[in-house]
C-alpha cells in the first residue's frame, strides 16, 4: 500500500513535469478563479462585520440635544419618550459621558481624544427598544421634540448592508459557478494531453491486469497537486494584499468608523481551507472528468 502510494504521487509529479506549459494554465485557472473567490469572500466578511457592529445599537435610538437644551427640558423630553409603545428605558447621557464611551471604543487609539480642546459631543437621550415594530414610531416622535440637533437611528442602514450583503453573495455564487466550470475544463485538459502522450502505457498496464483505478491514482493525484499549488499561491497573494491594504488604510480609521476590519490571521486561516477544499475539489473532478473516456466507470 505504501510503495502504491509513493508509486502513484511519483508519477503524479512526473506528469507534472512533463506537460508544464499545461500545468501552469492550469494553476493559473484555479489561482485567478480562488483569487476572484477571496475577493467576494473579503468583501462579504467585512460587510457582515460591520452589520454586525450597527446591530448592537439597533436596539437602541440615540437623541442628540442642541446646546441650548437645558436638563429639566430633556427630564420632560425623556417622561414623554418613556409613555411610547415599546420604549424599554430612556435615559440622559451627558456630553463628557460619550467622550468617554468613545474614547473606550476607540480602544488603543484613545489618547487622540485627549488633544481636544473642547468636548464637541452633545448631550443625548438614549432610548432603549424592546420592540422593533414600534422602532421607527419611537424615532419619528423624538425627531419631532423641540430642542432635538438628530436623532441617530440604524435601521435604513442596517436594511441596505443586509441588502448589499445578499447581493454580493449571490454574484459570488454566480461567478463562482462559472469559474469553476472553466477551472475544472482546464484542468481536465491538462490530464487528458497527459492520458494521449501514455495511451499505450495504459493500454499495456490494463492487458496485464492494473486494475482502472491503479491507472487513475497518478492522474487523481495530478489534479489534487495542481489543485493544492493553486491553493497556495491564492492564499500567499489574498493574505499580502490584504494585509497591505489594511496597512495602508490603518485600522485608526475604521475603529474611528466603529467597524474594523477583519484581522489579516482570521481571513489567512480561513482562506486556507477554503481554497484548499476548492483546489483539492476542482483538480480531483478535472481528473476524474478526463479519465472516464479512456477507463471504464
């Protein structure tokens, strides 16, 4: 069983080598299609990241007070606001508490608020929701209170990443498909100029009893191998774009948005196995594909 296995990835990579220019289209297929692939996968990630960063404050409407508006004016704006259906608590947040809050959002990068020289936050009312239904009634009556500069509300914005998000992912699935149709072709392509240039080795090997599956091991293992390379090289470019891009924007700037983007290791580690999946799972049908015309099923 041993000296079958190494007999069969030994040929494998003696095929490989023989029929290079054919090899290289054929990582150069799966590599282009796992690259398109990590592209929707990046961009889907990220946007369910940030939805799910807004859907913690989703339960919740945020009210932003003019300057103007004194204390006893929000107690009273706060006593109306909690006789709303599906108000679950109101409650006054003064401006230095939201510099505080947003310097713990901040995180690591904090300390760029200690440069201000006034606290530019406004006092706010937050409303708790308890029900989604009653939400936009809630919102529409805060925005109608006198004394009110915006009320800050996430549903609009949570319904379009919701909505960009399903459309992403269902190009995705259509490109994909598509791809790796073209992927599998290629592959089976390169097996079958492999299978002509051995057509009589093979026929050789099944006059003296090899049975059809002895016969594809090599070739199994060819299109797992072009498979896995592929994976590879898709994971190396993926991960240093990503990671460059990241760099380059600065994660400053997305915790200063409140949605960070994914971490280059999470995104690497799943790439991994996913594009190997994909790698092993095209080059095993390619090679399966091109055999059936020569061997018997």
């Amino acid at each position: 069983m041993i000296r079958r296995f190494f007999y069969t990835l030994k040929q494998a990579f003696v095929q490989l080598v023989r029929n290079r220019a054919m090899t290289m289209a054929s990582v150069f297929a799966i590599t282009a299609m796992l690259l398109i692939l990590g592209l929707f996968f990046v961009i889907v990630i990220n946007i369910n990241t940030a939805a799910a960063m807004i859907r913690q404050d989703y339960d919740s409407i945020e009210v932003f007070l003019l300057d103007t508006t004194t204390k006893e004016q929000a107690d009273t704006m706060i006593a109306s606001l909690q006789q709303e259906p599906g108000v679950e608590s109101v409650t006054y947040r003064t401006k230095d508490e939201a510099l505080s809050e947003l310097k713990a959002r901040w995180g690591e990068s904090g300390y760029l608020l200690d440069s201000l020289v006034e606290n530019p936050l406004p006092n706010s009312i937050i409303i708790k929701i308890n029900s989604l239904e009653a939400a936009d009634d809630v919102a529409k009556t805060a925005s109608s209170l006198s004394g009110i500069e915006d009320v800050k509300y996430y549903k609009e914005t949570v319904d379009k990443l919701m909505s960009a998000t399903r459309f992403v992912q269902l190009a995705a699935i259509v490109i994909m498909v598509f791809l790796i149709i073209v992927s599998v072709v290629v592959v089976s392509n390169t097996i079958k100029l492999t299978v002509f240039n051995r057509a009589r080795e093979i026929s050789i090997m099944k006059y003296v009893g090899a049975t059809n599956w002895f016969i594809r091991g090599p070739f199994l293992a060819e299109g797992i191998m072009i498979g896995l390379i592929s994976a590879g090289i898709s994971v190396a470019i993926a991960g240093l774009v990503y990671k460059e891009i990241v760099d380059l924007i600065g994660q400053e700037v997305f915790v200063m948005l409140s949605t960070p983007m994914v971490p280059v290791e999470f995104l690497i580690r799943n790439l991994i196995w996913i594009f190997a999946a994909l790698g092993v799972s095209i080059g095993s049908c390619g090679s399966i594909i091109s055999m059936r015309k020569f061997l018997d099923a």
